[in-house]
C-alpha cells in the first residue's frame, strides 16, 4: 500500500499559520504518512522542527532558495525511536510538569525601567536556586530580549535549561526587534505553541 502524503502550502503565511496547517495535515493522515511543508522563512523552519521534536515525528528540512524551504516529517511508527520527545526533554525531578512562566517585557513590575531590569535578573536567579523549577518559560514580546545578545539574564535561563527547563521565545517577535540571529538561549516558538502550553499548564507565572 502507497505511503499517504500530503502536501502544505504555507509559504507566505505568518506565524502560527505554518504550524496549524502542518497539524491539521497531520490529523488527515489517519496515524501514519507524510506530510511535505514549503514555507519561506527560517522562522517557521524552527517552529516546524520544534512541534516535531515535542510530538516525535522523524524530520528532514532543506533550503531550495532565499525564500524558498521545504520540510519533510514522518508520521507513524516509522517516525523513529531515537527522536527525543517532550518527556524526554523535560526529565529533571526538579521541574514541576504543569507550572509555566510567561514573560512578556524585559523588565519586571511598573516603574523605573533600570530597576525593572535589576528585579528580572534578580528573579531568574532566584528562579533558578528554587527546589522545584518551571516546565517551560516562554518569552514573548520585549521579553525576547532576555534570551538574546549579552543580556544578564542568558547565564541564568541556560543554567535552567541544563536543568530540564525548557526555554522558548517568540519567532515573530525576534523577527520584529531584529534579534533572530541573536537568540543565545533555548528554542524558538510560535503564538499557537504558547497558547497550547499557557492553556494546558496547571499554573502560570508572569514576573
């Protein structure tokens, strides 16, 4: 029997719309099959690979052009063993599996901007020496900022992520403050990832 493939169209379309088309075609394979996605920026690329990784489906990406990629993922049984999933990446006994933190400026509380900046250093470190740790901290907005360049708080967040947090910012947002070639820390995700994993934890934090 022929393998089902389905083929996505979503160059052109904005964040989170690659990665909703792709599950929707993934939902139409009936468990097993191929899904070809062409899309025209890096961004959506990284997303794709992300919502891979998290599902544990086998992926294959290659660059056609400047604005021109396709993607490749592999649905079913023969998705392959060996692909780290979202369990898998998140195994710390430390990290509290339904608590999420949500950060979306680059400093913490109203008021001064320089303390604003001084408090979310401070909490990131007091985060990080905490007994019982976030399953995922997502940054959005200005918070972008604090997962890229020399930002004070980088050697914190990969302290974090060493131990099983998982670290997320905003493809659309780097894109806009021009940090995507910045991003020293984590992953890159998109708005339909963070709305999945701000409705499905049991708690979430906003510094």
């Amino acid at each position: 029997m022929r393998e089902k493939k389905i083929v996505v169209n979503a160059v052109g379309d904005t964040c989170p719309i690659p990665v909703v088309k792709t599950k929707q075609a993934i939902g139409q394979l009936g468990g097993s099959g191929t899904v070809e996605v062409y899309v025209d920026n890096e961004i959506a690329v990284q997303n794709l690979s992300k919502m891979a990784v998290q599902k544990g489906y086998r992926i294959r990406s290659e660059k056609q052009n400047d604005q021109k990629y396709v993607v490749l993922l592999y649905i079913g049984s023969d998705a392959g063993s060996d692909i780290p999933t979202e369990d898998a990446l998140s195994c710390s006994t430390k990290v509290k599996r339904d608590l999420v933190v949500a950060v979306s400026s680059s400093v913490m509380g109203e008021g001064d901007a320089e303390l604003g900046r001084v408090l979310m250093k401070g909490f990131f470190y007091a985060l990080s020496q905490q007994d019982i740790l976030p399953k995922t901290i997502l940054f959005y907005n200005s918070g972008a900022f604090l997962t890229c360049g020399e930002a004070d708080t980088v050697s914190d967040l990969k302290q974090l992520e060493a131990e099983g947090v998982e670290i997320l910012t905003c493809g659309t947002c780097l894109n806009h403050y021009q940090l995507t070639d910045q991003l020293k820390v984590g992953g890159v995700t998109n708005m339909y990832a963070i709305a999945e994993k701000m409705t499905g934890a049991g708690f979430v934090i906003k510094p």
